[in-house]
C-alpha cells in the first residue's frame, strides 16, 4: 500500500511531466527558427543573428550585400555576418562569399577565391553555388576552363530546377561544348529555363522560334512572345530582336546570344 509519503512524490512528478515544455525565444522576441524566408527583413533576423543562428546571419549578410530588408547596401557587414555563418559550414553563406570575391566587394575580385567559396557550397549541394562554380569553369575563371567539369556542375544544379544551369546547359548544346552540337536539346533547356521566367533563355527560345531552327516550326508568334518576356525584364537582346522582328517581319530575325551567366541574387 502507499504511503503518503510515496504519494505525494509521486503527485509531484506527474505534474511536472504535465508541465508545457518552456519555448526557446531570442532576445528580441523572435522565435529560435533554423531557417527564414526569402524575404525575411533586418527586424526579422538581426537578433537571432546575433545569437549565433547561422540562417539568420547568412541572411543578414546577403540584406547587407543588396541593400534590402531595411537596411542600406554595406559590403563590410556583408563580409562580417556572412564570414560568421560560413564559420558554421552554412552553404548558402559559402555561396555568397563567393559572390562577394567574383564581384570584388568588400575585397579585391579574385575568381580564385570565388571558386573555393563556391566549391564548398556547391558539394553540400547548394544549386545556386553549382551553377556559378560551372560558370567559371565555363570562363575559365579562378580555375582551368573545363567544359565537361562546367557540364558536370551544370547538370546538377539543373536537376534541382535552378534556371539558370538549365540555360547553361542549353548554351553547351547549341554550340556544341563538351556535349555534340543538338539544337534540339538547347531548345530542350532554353525551354525549361524559359518557363521559369529566365529572361536570356526567353530571348534564345524567341531566337529558335524566329528562324525555325532544326526540330523548331519556325512561329513568328511564339518568337514575338518570348522576345517580348524577355525585353520587359530589360533583355536589351530582345528588344533589339523584337524590333529587327517587327521592322522586317519576313526576315527571320533574332540572335542565338550563348555566353553562360551567373545567378545574381538568392
């Protein structure tokens, strides 16, 4: 039988289990998250940045390098919050170094550097930073340029769905780099890239349109859709195409425009 004794221990432990679990909050009163959104403010991240949250202080620093959320552009607390985070091993930190060291902000422009960075991000699987580490090899920037090594990192950032890899795989195919030239792969890739608003993929799929390359009806009405995406994003390629286009509207017009890009912004 139990005592009273034992009774009231035991009343007094399962309160406790019947206690709610305290909530862990930062000393601004945000809440103790690992991750934040694409459009997460200053307000927002500054203080579990300052607590050591290492998605906040990436984010921080990437406010801090465009000039958003709040905050004037300042390439010094850029580089100071992001080196905070890629202390942590945070990927996405990782790749914005690197875009600090291929633009030269707040530091010389090194591609050598900028490749390092990307390296790190892109082998944690960061697509954004395995699109401009192909980039470079691509240039032959910071590194030997290496088109099969360009096509390898590329395709998996591709395989990720970023936009930009998918027109730099259409680049390759077109003009034949590393891969046989296969329009009707680029047409693949621009077209890809194009549906997701990828506005030099929009002008090319305009272009193929335009002269009905191999494998492509030629559609003057497709063509002058795509340039026209693509010039309301500020394309100058387009616009010049969808002139040419408008001016001598039997002759076909519009560029085939190859050179590979970066992403820009994250």
């Amino acid at each position: 039988m139990m005592n009273t004794k034992s009774f009231a221990l035991m009343a007094l432990l399962l309160s406790a289990l019947m206690l709610p679990l305290p909530s862990v909050t930062w000393a601004d009163g945000q809440p103790d998250v690992t991750t934040f959104s694409m459009d997460a403010s200053f307000a927002e991240v500054s203080g579990p940045a300052q607590q050591g949250n290492t998605e906040a202080q990436n984010r921080l620093g990437w406010l801090y390098e465009y000039g958003e959320g709040g905050v004037a552009k300042d390439y010094k607390q850029a580089m100071y919050w992001l080196q905070k985070s890629v202390v942590q091993g945070n990927a996405k930190a990782q790749a914005n170094m690197g875009d600090m060291y291929a633009n030269g902000w707040s530091v010389p422009r090194d591609y050598q550097q900028a490749a390092v960075w990307y390296q790190k991000a892109a082998e944690q699987g960061n697509a954004y930073a395995q699109n401009n580490l192909g980039t470079l090899y691509a240039n032959g920037q910071g590194v030997a340029q290496d088109y099969k090594q360009a096509f390898d990192w590329y395709q998996k950032a591709a395989a990720q769905g970023d936009a930009g890899a998918q027109y730099n795989i259409g680049t390759m195919y077109q003009a034949g780099q590393y891969v046989a030239q296969d329009y009707k792969q680029a047409f693949y890739w621009y077209q890809k890239a194009a549906e997701q608003g990828q506005a030099m993929a929009e002008n090319n799929l305009g272009a193929f349109y335009g002269l009905g390359t191999e494998g492509v009806a030629q559609d003057k009405t497709k063509a002058a859709y795509w340039y026209s995406k693509s010039a309301m994003q500020g394309n100058t390629d387009a616009q010049e195409d969808l002139e040419a286009m408008y001016a001598t509207p039997d002759s076909g017009g519009g560029s085939t425009y190859v050179r590979p890009v970066y992403n820009h912004r994250r």
